[in-house]
C-alpha cells in the first residue's frame, strides 16, 4: 500500500478538553489497552454489537478500608 494511504478512513474525535483526553488515554493504558481499542469496543456495546462494555481502572481509593 502506498505510504499516506490507508483502508479505512480518519475519524476525528474532538475530546471536551485535552485534560479529559490525558485522564481517558492513562485509564485505558492501565487497564492494558490503548484509546483506539477502548472506543472501538465502546461502539461495539453502543450499537449492540456486544453486551461487553471495555473495562476500567477501579476508582482512586477503591479497595482501601475506611479510616476510623
């Protein structure tokens, strides 16, 4: 395939802020994927291809018994 062209199209997702960008590329890294593999199995579960939503990071302090 020639360099420049690829099989699929480009989409573009425009994030809200590139805050919230950075925060959903660490989750989806520490759960072992990437931002392409995590929307692509979001659009899979919206458009009822799968009933499997991908995983997330548990909450901060998740797992931690509370102070007395």
């Amino acid at each position: 395939m020639p360099h420049g062209v690829h099989r699929k199209q480009a989409r573009t997702y425009r994030p809200d802020s590139p805050e919230l960008y950075e925060r959903a590329k660490e989750a989806a890294a520490a759960v072992g994927s990437d931002m392409n593999s995590h929307l692509n199995a979001f659009l899979r579960w919206l458009t009822r291809e799968t009933d499997e939503l991908p995983p997330r990071p548990p909450a901060p302090g998740a797992g931690e018994s509370p102070e007395s």
